[in-house]
C-alpha cells in the first residue's frame, strides 16, 4: 500500500511540474512585450511600397489605406500617420489618428517635385497655394496663377500665414528640411503633411513618392501602372549598362561660395551614375547628402575625370568660355580640356520639377553620354554635353 502511495505521489509531482512548465510557455508566448523600437511598417503584409524608405502605404481594405511617413533620423519611428478614406465610405476610427475622406477639394504644394505629381496626375485644378511662383515652369499652374485660381503663400523663405487663414487649403504638403523646427506655417493650424522625398538616395524611390501623392485624390491604382512603367524602363536600362567593359570616371557640381558640394558617395546621383555604367569619383565616401570640399581637394581627386556632370542655367546655350570665365581652375580639369561636360540646363528642361519623376530618362541621357554605342539614336532630355 506505501508502494502504491509513493508512486501515485511522484506521478502527481511529475503532472504538477509538467502543468507548470506549460503555464509559462503560454505565458511567455502571450504576456506582455514592450513596443519600444516596434515599427507600424511591420504589422501589416500589405505594404504596397517597394523602393522608397521615407514612407509606406498599408491596404485596410475596402479602398481605405493608411499612409504612414518614417522619421529620416530613426527609420522606425513613425514621424506622421494618418487614415484615408474614399468618401463613399462610412469609416470610423477606433483612435485619434488624422482621417481623411479621399479625393481632396484643395491643396497646397512647396516644392518642385510636388507639382509635378499633381500633373503627372492631372490634379492641377485642386491646387490653391504654392512657394516660389517665379520658378514655376508648368504652364496650366503658371495660368492658374495669373487667373487667381493659386496664389503664393510663400517666397524667400518666408510663409505668409495670414493669407494661409483666408485660403484655408484642406491640406499642405510641405518639405521639413529641420525636423526639429516648427514649421512657420504651424501657427495657422492647416492640416500639414510632411513630403520627404528629397532624402531618398535611390532614384525610383525618389520617383515613387507618386504614389504618395496619388493616395490624397484617389489616383493610387493610377500612380501604380505609372510607376511600374518606370521601374520596367529603368531596370531594362540598367542591365543594359551592367554589360559594359568599360567605366568612365564622372566628377560632379561646380565650386560655389568658397565650397565645392558633391554628392555623397551613398547618394541619389552617385547611385544614378553607377547604373549608368559610370564610376564616380567619390563612389566610396559613405554620406547619401552632398558634402563640401575645398577647391584643391576637388582638383587633385577629380583633375583626371572623364566626365563632369554640372546642373545650372545660362542665358543662352551653355559653352566652354561661359563655363571657364567662373573660375580659371575649370581649365585644368581634363573634362574641360576634352569637351566632356555634361550640362543640365535646370530652367529649360524643367529639371527639378519633372527630373525627379522621370529617373529612367536621366539614366538614359547618362547612358547615352558614357556609352554612347549602347543608345545611338537616342535624344537626350536633361544632359548633353556642351558642343
């Protein structure tokens, strides 16, 4: 009778450990977890953003999204996040996060690149305020101006907030180059959204802040078959570059202010000019911004260059004698003795506003310049080199 006692004993112990040992595993599997470094991007599979790093779209369904926009100096955190939903749609939010019923009436734009999507999209007609109008190239935005249909809200740096208050767009995109700051605009209590397209380093990420865009005006599937013709175009472009035995070397931008600025070697343009089959001077440098240099740092690195990519304007046609008149250093550089200066003309190709749209048109010009058996009949659009 002990024996038997002893062992149904020890078989309880054994049962009593095992339920314990279970207990904790669930209890581990479903306890708390900290949300610290927990990113939005990772709960949702349906992101439907696949080169930018600035932001990304979550499908909710039913036409709804969430468009949720990453702090540049942590890429984890959430820097803004808002809901958008179609207006036939009956949405309520469970939290107090911005929700905003799609297309939009009216909007504001402040850079370049903002404009060019509203076309791109054909949503020039919602636009009510923009910056800097003297830049502005597009004619339908340049007559809606004129008209009264837009006024400026900004120039010089300066905001005007009270003529904001009395234009009261439903929503501004604004670029927020000090994160830190308030924007001066803040005090007029608009609803604001941060465009941060300008710090992508790769070029179709860059151009895939379309979709961004689109999100506001319901054009999303629209910006989508837009992009994806750019990625197709860009990619068949880029292997066609890979195939090359040769790379000539590229220098880029001109001195300016006691500085010369050039792009990191992580950069936008360092990336474009690798796919064009280019090898940049500062390919190894690790920043992705521009980076200033002292004039004789620049000519002992890049005196030998094959190529020197430049973005500017002139009156009238660019030439060597234009170029050389700045500063007497130019000369020395062998893509100046070679008549290898590939020129930009920023005011008459619209550089900066349509560039940033169009990688897979910049990559060709680059191409066609470095290679020039690869594209014989092509047409450059924004580089050329100076006859």
């Amino acid at each position: 009778m002990k024996v038997l006692s002893s062992l149904f004993s020890k078989a309880f112990r054994v049962l009593s450990m095992i339920i314990l040992l279970v207990v904790l595993v669930i209890s581990g599997c479903n306890g708390p977890q900290s949300s610290a470094g927990k990113s939005d991007e990772n709960l949702s599979p349906k992101g439907i953003v696949r080169y930018a790093h600035g932001f990304n779209i979550l499908d909710q369904g039913n036409g709804t999204y969430r468009l949720l926009i990453f702090n540049p100096e942590t890429p984890k955190e959430v820097f803004f996040s808002c809901t958008l939903v179609p207006k036939s749609n009956d949405f309520k939010s469970n939290n107090d996060e911005l929700t905003l019923q799609v297309p939009i009436d009216s909007v504001a734009v402040f850079s370049a690149t903002q404009l060019s999507s509203m076309a791109i999209l054909n949503q020039l007609d919602r636009v009510v305020g923009v910056s800097e109008a003297r830049y502005i190239t597009n004619p339908i935005m340049k007559q809606r101006i004129e008209e009264g249909k837009a006024v400026e809200l900004g120039n010089n740096g300066a905001f005007f907030v009270e003529r904001t208050l009395a234009l009261h767009p439903q929503v501004i995109f604004y670029s927020p180059y000090q994160l830190n700051e308030a924007h001066p605009l803040a005090a007029s209590h608009q609803i604001m959204i941060p465009f941060l397209d300008f710090l992508e380093t790769n070029p179709l990420g860059r151009a895939e802040w379309i979709k961004f865009t689109a999100l506001f005006f319901g054009q999303l599937p629209k910006a989508d078959s837009l992009f994806n013709t750019m990625v197709q175009s860009y990619d068949s472009l880029k292997k066609l570059a890979a195939s090359v035995d040769y790379r000539p070397t590229v220098m880029s931008d001109k001195y300016f202010a006691d500085q010369w600025y050039v792009p990191g070697g992580q950069s936008y343009m360092a990336m474009m000019i690798a796919d064009a089959g280019g090898d940049y001077i500062w390919r190894d440098d690790p920043h992705n911004a521009s980076i200033p240099l002292n004039l004789e740092t620049v000519l002992s690195k890049a005196s030998h260059a094959d190529f020197w990519r430049i973005v500017g304007s002139y009156e009238g046609d660019p030439s060597y004698e234009k170029l050389g008149s700045e500063n007497e250093f130019y000369s020395h550089f062998d893509a100046f003795k070679n008549r290898k200066v590939l020129f930009c003309d920023s005011r008459k190709t619209g550089y900066f506003e349509q560039g940033p749209l169009q990688p897979q048109v910049q990559l060709a010009d680059l191409i066609h310049a470095f290679h020039p058996e690869l594209l014989p009949d092509y047409k450059p659009v924004y580089y050329k080199l100076i006859p």
